[in-house]
C-alpha cells in the first residue's frame, strides 16, 4: 500500500478527538510538510537550473496533473502572470477533466493514460519546454501518459510524487520525491502531501525565475501591475530599489508604461526611457548587470 494511503497510527481515533484537538492534530500534521520538501532540495535545485536553461531559449512551462495535484498546477501557472510578467501562452496548466475538473472533479478521467498523451500533444510540447507532472500517489495514468508524450517530444520532464520509487518520480528526467507519509485523515492527499507539492511548485517557479532575472535582489521587479494595489507596490519597489521619492518614480514609471525594471535602471542611472529598455535588452533583462 502507498504510503499516502496507509492509515495513520497515531490517530486511530480521529473521530472521537475534542475539537481543539482535532484542530491541532490537521495543523501539526502540516509540519510534516516542509521536512518533506526541505529533504528534497537538491533534486529541485537540478530541476531549477535545468528548467533555467530551456526556459531561457523561448520554451513553455507545462503542468500536468490530476485532482487536487492539477489544481496546484493550475494556481502556479495563472500566478506567473502578474507575479513575474511571465506570458499567459508560455505558462500551460493540463488537468485531467479539463477545465471543468478545476470546479468538480470529473470521475475517471484520472484513469486515463492515452488522454493525458494527447494533451500533452495537443499543445506542442517541444523540446525547449518543460513539463511538471504531479500525482501524490505517483501512479496516476493521466500524468504517467503525459510523461511518455512530452519524453518522446524531447521535453525536460520533472515528476514530483509524495511516495517513494514513484512511477512519476522514475520515469521523469527529473524525479522529485517530497515523502510526506500517512495523513491524518487516510488517503486525503489534499492535507500535507498537497502542502508539500504546493512548497515545492513555490519555490520551483519562484526560483526559476529569479533565475531568469524577474527579480533584483529580492525585489518582484517584474511584475505587472492589473490593479491599484499592484500599482502602488510598482512605486514603491522602484523607489526602495533607487532611493528615489515616491512621486519621481511614479513620474518616470508612467512613462515607461509601469515597466518596473526600466524605471529603475532609469532613475539609478539617470537616463531616458529607451536607453534603460536598451540596457536591459543587451544584459538579458539582468538589472544588476543593466546598472553594472
């Protein structure tokens, strides 16, 4: 038996707990979660820098899974946009199901391995992509489908399963196991073994990213800002990057179209709009090495 399936000794009599708990036993159950991800850190550094180098020649990044696990990858993918600029059509999340399975779950479509080919075939999946398939058991034949299409496409294929010897995590380039264990509640894959994929799509794409030069030092420098919120946090990352008063940076970031890393090589080295662009454009969007 799985180890996220097998029933968890410690609280065989869940049901009789006073809730205060109950409570406490979901939330000390989490912990769990980030040892598990934590343990795991060199293969996601290898998963980082090797999605870096695809990523950087134009390619996608592609999520696959099912339930709770397509769900994951769905929230990473849309996030991308206005969290890093990152283009919608180069962020591509399949869920078995389709979109439907993100409201409902669409019974069966787990089971079935030659649609999960077919989507991934469906959207182009070439070489220079990468493709995240996820199923906390390790097994699923949507996700196991989806590995053989984007293999046999040359993709750079990364499987993160919450069982050890996973069939996910064997037959990717990239296997990532995050051993989260028993659950609370047996099976439900949706507590900490869904915490753990949720730490480890985090730190993927955020990591990638600041691998891609959407970040300087540790500021989200790329962001699009879509809302007033956003527009604030734009002023003020351009301010507390250069020093400048709030009102300069807003000056010059409306004249850049909110472009946050131009604004900033703008105001730091003092030049106009198109030779910040420039800078960037000759220093692969770095603006540590814009301004250097």
């Amino acid at each position: 038996m799985p180890t996220t399936e097998t029933p968890n000794p410690l609280h065989a009599q869940l049901d009789q707990y006073p809730t205060e708990e109950l409570v406490a036993a979901f939330i000390d159950d989490q912990r769990t979660a980030v040892g598990a991800v934590r343990a795991a850190t060199a293969a996601l550094a290898r998963a980082v820098d090797s999605a870096a180098q695809r990523l950087a020649r134009g390619g996608r990044l592609v999520y696959v899974g099912a339930g709770t696990s397509g769900r994951l990858g769905v929230l990473d993918s849309v996030e991308l946009l206005p969290t890093f600029s990152w283009p919608p059509e180069r962020a591509i999340a399949l869920i078995a199901g389709g979109a439907r399975a993100m409201y409902r779950a669409v019974e069966g479509a787990e089971d079935d391995a030659a649609q999960g080919a077919r989507d991934v075939t469906e959207v182009g999946v070439g070489p220079d992509d990468v493709v995240i398939l996820l199923a906390a058991s390790g097994a699923t034949p949507y996700v196991l489908g989806a590995i053989d299409a984007a293999r046999a496409a040359g993709a750079l294929t990364i499987g993160l399963a919450n069982n050890p010897d996973a069939a996910v995590t064997r037959q990717a380039e990239i296997g990532i196991t995050l051993a989260t264990g028993s659950e609370v509640i047996s099976g439900s894959t949706r507590l900490k073994a869904g915490t753990a994929q949720k730490i480890a799509l985090n730190t993927l794409s955020s990591a990638i990213m600041v691998r891609l030069n959407k970040v300087y030092g540790n500021l989200m420098v790329d962001l699009q800002p879509t809302n007033a919120k956003l527009y604030r946090r734009a002023v003020r990352l351009a301010a507390l990057a250069t020093g400048a008063d709030e009102a300069r940076a807003r000056n010059v970031l409306e004249a850049c179209n909110y472009r946050v890393k131009t604004a900033i090589v703008a105001l730091a080295k003092g030049v106009a709009v198109a030779e910040a662009d420039a800078l960037l454009a000759a220093n692969a969007g770095s603006v540590r090495r814009a301004l250097a």
